[in-house]
C-alpha cells in the first residue's frame, strides 16, 4: 500500500524538514505487520514529493495471531489496499510531522501550504459518495476514480478506488486527517478497540471531529463498530467542545439504533458549514437569514468563535431564535459573543463588516433573480469577509422525493431552484468579479445521475485581493 504526498510550496524540499525525513535517503521502518519504507520520488525547489510504501507480511501475520488455515487468512487485499496498516504506519513513521512539530521550520509547521496526497488504491465501504462526504467539508477537493475489480470490467459497484486530495492546509492536520479516516474508508480496523481507543480518537479529532457532518459514522467505524464505546466518545466530544455547562443536561446520547444512520439533511447542512469554519480557522462569523438560530446555537457553543451576528428580516423571527439559544440564561462572557439584529440581505448594512466569514444557508433561493445582484453586492462587494458559504437546494434531486410533485419546489416561498450547472454558473462568474476563488460541496446522499439534495458554494477572497 502507498501514500505519496507532494508539495509546491517553495523551496518545495522544505518537505523533508517537515516529514523529519532527508529527500536524499531511504529509510526503513519496522511494523508490527510488515515493513514501512519513505523515499522521495521527486525533490526538487518547485515540488517535491515523499512515498510511504508499506509491505505487508500477510503470511506472518496470520501466523502471529494464531489464525486459522483457510486460503481467505493468506489471500485478500490486506496488503496492497489502504487500511489501517497504513494509519499506524503514518502514526509512527510521521509521529512528529503530525504534531506539528519542526524546530528547524515551526512557523511553516504551522503555516497552510499546497499539498496534495494520493493513495492509489482504498477501500471504501459507501464508494466515491462517502469519500466526498468525509473529505470535502474538511477543505479537500476530491479526484477519485472507481478501479475495476477485474482488468476489463467495468469499475460500477467496485469498493477500490484511486484518491487524490489536495488543500491549502497544514502538514500535520492533512496527517491527522487521513490517520483517522484512512481506517473509517475501509471499515476493516485490524487491531483490538479499546477504551483507550477513545481517548486516541477524541485527541486526533480536536479541532475538526465534532462539527463533521459524518461525525457518527465516523465515530461508530473507528472505533469497530462497539456502540457502548461510540456512545461515550460521542458524548465526550459534545462536552470536550465547548458546551456551557449550564447546557450540559441538554446533550442527548446517541440512541444505538441511529448511530450510523443517515443524518438528516439540515443537520448534515450544519455539520458540512462548521467542519468548514473550523478547517479555515475562522473567528467571527455572521449567520446571514439567521431564521430561528439552529447555526447559531452551534457557533455559541464553540469557543473558538469569538463574535456571532445573527441577522434576520423578520423580528418575530429573531424573538424565537433568542428563545433557542437561552440567551436569558447565558453567562454575561456567553452574551458578549453574539448580537442578533434585524437587517435585510439586500441592503448595505455597515454591521456585516469585520466579519471574517458570511453564512447564507438556503437564502438567496427565496429571493427574485433579478434581485440577486443586490444580494451579490452586500456580501461580496461591501461586506467582503475573506470566506463566505452559500447553499441552495439541488433541483435535480426532486425527484427523488415521491412526495414532491413533478415541477414543484421544495418550499412555496422559493422563488427558483437550480440544477448543479445553473448554480455554479452563477457562482463562478461572482467569484471572479469580486477575486474570490470557489469551490462546491456536495450535502446529503449522493446518487450518481442526479448528484445531492443540497449543493454549497465555499467562497474565499484570493490572498493577492485588496481589503
């Protein structure tokens, strides 16, 4: 099985300094099931790229644990499939690089820069569909491509698949990254969970675990399956994450029967939005047609967001959202972080400055196209956070819905709703005018012909864009 991970950050060789591993060198390491080898392909000023081949010895690993005499022990995919024989291999050749610790370059350490990683061929348990799920809120853009079982055949249905993933983002958080999710793909965990296992889990989570929109799934497969150990991490992540503790009462255990069932799709919605906030290190944030608070009561939540504004139109509205977040109950510290007003998203509002990012989760579907250029201007043109997320349904699932007579929209109040290339079509013309770059995530159950329910644009202002 094979990692390759490959920077254009100049001097691209600086690599070696973070991965703690010298370009011009093969190293070897010792596994519990095999050999781990790290050597450069490529290394060069303008990219360089490091391997982690891991070799598995199938035969002695049986035999080391006892196993029995069917052909099935000695012949599978264990050895040239990802799993987590390649996340204990990255636990332990890159131990350092994913704790984010470099003397000789510690402020690149904690810098993002380009990288790219790609494993040629993971096992995914749920295909391309949950690769993107469990990736793309975290920042990636996915390339994946399904791999034939048999040469000749066609790869529809096939687990295999041949992954690219690339982000602006830190060395250590892309290690820690593939760490936990490498083992959730495959869903075949090789060694014994335990307690400890939580605790692993709940570390290399921080920061990022408990807003994931597939936060459960996650959970659930890390740590095999075992729901009494799912449900205790659960509920330490949910307390470990800023919960007030005059909330406490409010945190519900997951029932063992809905562990890994789908999320509905407005909790995927505000699980897909945070995991983005989180992964770009964002402060303030404005929750833009705010309506009753169920983002905001998220970002209150988590300590890491300095100043939430809500803002809504309709001023029964924003009495109901206060009456959600208990704010009549918060701490003095907890009401000093959010501001609720009433404001409309077509007007220029001053209060929408110094924001770091603008959230409009299905807005600009209730307003007339013709008015869109105004909404355009407000956010993108005078408020100007460096990230703004905007989702709207995706016309083409409708039909996926028996209950949605055909023609009609999801809601009476929708003035359009558009198709994938309708909406990217509007999008890429409005980053381009404001020099914001773009990307398109995906929320809620992919099928293959119609895409997903919902569809979100990620905005961020290019760095070479004046204030």
């Amino acid at each position: 099985m094979l990692l390759e991970l490959t920077t254009t950050h100049k001097p691209a060789t600086d690599l070696g300094y973070l991965l703690h591993k010298h370009p011009d060198r093969v190293q070897e390491f010792s596994l519990s099931a095999g050999t781990a080898r790290v050597f450069y392909p490529e290394a060069t000023e303008d990219r360089c790229s490091c391997a982690l081949l891991v070799e598995i010895d199938s035969v002695g690993l049986v035999r080391r644990r006892g196993g029995g005499w069917s052909l099935a022990e000695y012949v599978n995919d264990r050895p040239y499939v990802a799993s987590s024989h390649l996340a204990v291999a990255i636990g332990k050749v890159f131990s350092s690089a994913m704790k984010g610790r470099c003397e000789p370059r510690q402020a690149l350490a904690d810098a993002a820069i380009p990288l790219e990683a790609r494993i040629p061929v993971v096992r995914c348990r749920g295909g391309l569909g949950l690769i993107k799920r469990l990736f793309e809120p975290l920042g990636y853009e996915v390339a994946a491509e399904s791999i034939p079982l048999e040469p000749d055949r066609k790869s529809e249905g096939s687990p295999l698949v041949d992954l690219r993933l690339s982000a602006t983002i830190r060395l250590a958080d892309l290690l820690t990254h593939l760490y936990v999710l490498i083992p959730v793909m495959d869903d075949a965990i090789h060694f014994w969970v335990d307690q400890g296992e939580i605790d692993k889990l709940i570390a290399r989570g921080e920061g990022w675990l408990n807003a994931h929109p597939e936060r459960n799934l996650i959970v659930h497969r890390a740590l095999r399956h075992q729901r009494k150990l799912s449900r205790e991490a659960l509920e330490r992540l949910v307390n470990a994450d800023g919960a007030d503790e005059e909330d406490e009462d409010d945190v519900v255990a997951e029932p063992e029967d809905v562990i890994e069932q789908p999320i509905r799709l407005v909790d995927a919605r505000m699980g897909t939005t945070m995991a983005v906030l989180r992964a770009s290190n964002v402060k303030r944030v404005v929750d833009l047609g705010c309506g009753e608070g169920r983002l905001l009561e998220l970002l209150l939540k988590n300590r890491s967001f300095d100043a939430v504004l809500g803002v809504d139109v309709s001023s029964q509205v924003l009495g109901k959202a206060e009456s959600r977040l208990k704010l009549d109950r918060k701490p003095d510290t907890v009401r000093e972080r959010i501001r609720l007003i009433q404001g409309s998203v077509l007007y220029r509002d001053e209060r929408l400055a110094g924001y770091d990012a603008i959230c409009a989760l299905e807005v600009i579907e209730h307003l007339d196209p013709p008015r869109l250029a105004a909404f355009e201007r407000v956010v993108f043109e005078f408020a100007r956070p460096r990230m703004v997320l905007i989702s709207t349904p995706n016309s083409e699932y409708n039909g996926q819905w028996e209950t949605l007579p055909a023609g009609d929209f999801r809601h009476p109040d929708h003035r359009f709703e558009w198709t994938r290339s309708e909406f990217e079509g509007w999008a890429t013309p409005v980053a381009g005018r404001h020099r914001y770059g773009v990307r398109f995530l995906t929320i809620g159950d992919i099928d293959p012909n119609v895409g997903s329910p919902t569809q979100m644009a990620v905005f961020e202002l290019a760095e070479q864009a004046d204030d």
